[in-house]
C-alpha cells in the first residue's frame, strides 16, 4: 500500500485552507493555494536585489548617523564631565 502525506496549510493569499503534498524538500513548498499562485503570476516578477540593495543602503546610512549622534553625545558628556572635574 502506498503512503501519501498532505499537511493542512492556510493560504498567505487569500486566508483559505488548502492541502499541500508533504514532501522531502520542504524548502522547495508554496506558502498559496493554486487559485492565488495562478493569480500572482500574471504580476510582473519583482527585481529583488535591486530593491534589497536599496534597503541595505538605507539601513547602512541610518546606522551611520546613529553611530554618530552617539560619538557625538559622548564626546559632549565626557567634555562636560571633563570641565567638571577642574573646576
């Protein structure tokens, strides 16, 4: 007798419950049912490292200002301090 494995999985689309094949890779498994995989390919595929690469920058950039804001704020206090312990 043959084995066949299905998992209970809701749609990440749409909400609505559906039956996947449970196999070996799960890696390689949808996250839609088919009426949403069908719907979604007819967008455009979207450029992923362009748009991650964008983010990244903009992640980076932000991190920079923080660390200097911070230099900043500790070089002040540590002069402040500084002018309190001579007087």
């Amino acid at each position: 007798m043959k084995e066949f494995r299905v998992e209970l999985k809701v749609c990440e689309g749409c909400g609505g419950l559906w039956l996947r094949a449970r196999e070996v890779d799960a890696g390689r498994q949808g996250v839609y049912c088919n009426s949403c995989v069908q719907w979604l390919a007819e967008f455009p595929a979207p450029k992923r490292g362009q748009a991650r690469n964008e983010a990244q920058r903009r992640r980076r950039q932000r991190n920079r200002a923080a660390r200097a804001v911070a230099k900043m704020e500790t070089m002040e206090l540590l002069s402040v301090g500084g002018e309190k312990c001579r007087q």
